[in-house]
C-alpha cells in the first residue's frame, strides 16, 4: 500500500487529481467528484488534507462507507498521522472495518 506525507498530500488538491484523508487512509477522489450525491465542491475544499470529521458531520449511508475501498490508494505515513478520534468523541457511529 502506498504511503504518503502531508506535504504530497497538499499537493493533490485539484479536480483533476483530487484525494481526502479519512482516518489516516487516502482515497482517491478525482473520478468520483462528478457522481458525489453532495456535490465536487465539497470533495474539493477537502482535498489533500484531513476530511474525517466532515465525513462523520454529514452522517453517511454505510453504503457510502463502502464505496471508499474502491477509491482507497494509501495510507498517511506514521510521523505525519492525523489524531484519530474514535466514535464516543465524535458522535457518529463506528466505521466498518478497512480493507487491506
């Protein structure tokens, strides 16, 4: 699985090369910003940087937690992980689990 700083996460912020971070793992979005039932917009202001909260504040299907394997590239590398919050502080329900 690829790995990738947050300073080359920084960088991917466009429509036409586009990636959130939800949790730790990167996904590839840039095929996916025409089709989000919530609009490019909001992928776009997320892209390159950490989106797990704003992914858990909008309350999505666990059909639209499953969509992310297709899209998952990478993963954050340890010295530059973003603090995971687990559900009791955030609110929001449990994540399904994460393919390897």
């Amino acid at each position: 699985m690829a790995r990738f700083t947050r300073k080359e996460l920084e960088q991917r912020n466009r429509a036409d090369d586009a990636v959130i971070v939800i949790d730790n793992v990167v996904y590839d979005v840039t095929r996916f910003l025409d089709d989000h039932p919530g609009g490019a917009e909001i992928l776009l202001d997320n892209a390159g940087k950490d989106a797990s909260q704003c992914f858990r504040d909008v309350g999505h299907s666990d059909d639209a937690k499953l969509w992310r394997a297709e899209f998952q590239i990478g993963e954050v590398v340890a010295a530059d992980r973003w603090e995971v919050l687990s559900p009791v502080e955030t609110g929001a329900a449990p994540e399904p689990p994460r393919l390897q």
